[in-house]
C-alpha cells in the first residue's frame, strides 16, 4: 500500500491549457508587447517621401554678421531639419545707392552672380558688398504637392551713434515678406531669420 505522491516545491501546480504547447504564455506577453511598441512608436518618414508643403517645407533666409566684419552671411533653408528642394536660385545685385527703405528703386537692380542647386537641403552665400540685394526662388516638390517661396530682398549695413556701432537695414518690395527696418549688429540681435513668402505652385521664375 502506498501513500499519496510526494509534494514537490519549485515546480508549477498550474495546468496549462489546451493551446499551452503551442503559444506559451511568455511567448504571448512577448508579442503582445512587440504590437503595442509598434502601434505607439511614430512612423519615420524617410527624405523620399516628403510631405506635402506646409510648415516644415517653409523656406527661410538667416542674415548674419558680425560686427567690424565687413562680411554679410545669408542661408537659405527649412523650417523641417530634413527637407530637401527640388531648386534653389539666389541672384546679387551690387553697385546701387541705398535710398531708404521706401525709395529703393527695385526695377533697377541688376541681379547677376547667380547660385543655383537642384536636390539640396540648404545654400549659403558671403558677401562684402554694401549694400546687397538678393532675389530668391525656392521650388520644393513632392508627390503631395509643390509650391515656390520667393522674395527680393536688400541689405544695408550702416555706422551709428557710437562710431564703433552698427546697424543692418533691411527692404523688401515682396508681398507677404516682413522684414525689420533696422537692426543692431550684436550677437544678442543676428543671426535674423526671414520667412520667404509662398507663392504657390505656378510662382517661379
């Protein structure tokens, strides 16, 4: 005659199910898992398939310079980190007299020197002369859809009062295109960034 079974400690007293050989329940937990990170991780939108225009296709042009530095900087980019245009060309105009802001005759300027890029992320540009003028056209397309930001743009780096000051003076006769009339060259004022105005999709040059 013998006794029940011994009892044996560590091992499971729970019987698995009909479908337990087949999805353990670690298994299960595991891929259960997987779907949720997957549902919740945000897609990542590779540069061949931008979006449509928006704000991060938003072109803008920073000004830049340092004081005492005869130099003017300029950088035509996006508001999105990784957006690529399909066309970007910058015309300088030099040579003319600065009027002000409101007398600029604009139908005068003599835009040559042109950049031009097709496929890039960005363009940038350096010069001395004083004053400068810029006429930009930036084409961005994609599947969803294609516009043009444009503007024209002059420049004016002028002395102030100290002697040893600055100031950069700026016009534009572009409509949608806010430019500040005067500003202290400091690094507590530049760099200076201008939105480009979009002029849809039939607006390039």
């Amino acid at each position: 005659m013998t006794g029940p079974p011994p009892l044996e400690f560590g091992s499971a007293s729970r019987r698995r199910g009909r479908l337990g050989h087949f999805a353990p329940l670690p298994l299960v937990g595991t891929a259960l898992l997987l779907v949720v990170l997957i549902v919740l991780t945000p897609a990542l939108e590779s540069n061949s398939h931008q979006p449509g225009p928006g704000l991060l296709t938003q072109a803008e042009l920073v000004v830049d310079k340092i004081a005492s530095n005869a130099t003017m900087h300029f950088y035509i980019w996006a508001l999105g980190e990784t957006i690529r245009y399909a066309q970007i060309d910058v015309g300088v105009a030099t040579g003319f007299n600065w009027t002000g802001t409101q007398a600029l005759n604009w139908s005068a300027l003599n835009f040559s020197a042109w950049t031009n890029q097709t496929d890039t992320l960005s363009v940038s540009l350096a010069s001395s002369a004083n004053p400068l003028a810029l006429s930009v056209f930036v084409h961005y397309a994609s599947p969803a859809g294609a516009t043009w930001y444009v503007a024209m743009l002059a420049f004016y780096v002028g002395l102030t009062s100290p002697p040893s000051g600055e100031s950069l003076y700026a016009s534009s006769p572009t409509s949608g295109v806010a430019v500040d009339s005067s500003i202290a060259v400091s690094n507590d004022t530049l760099p200076e960034a201008i939105l480009l105005a979009n002029a849809g999709p039939g607006g390039g040059p």
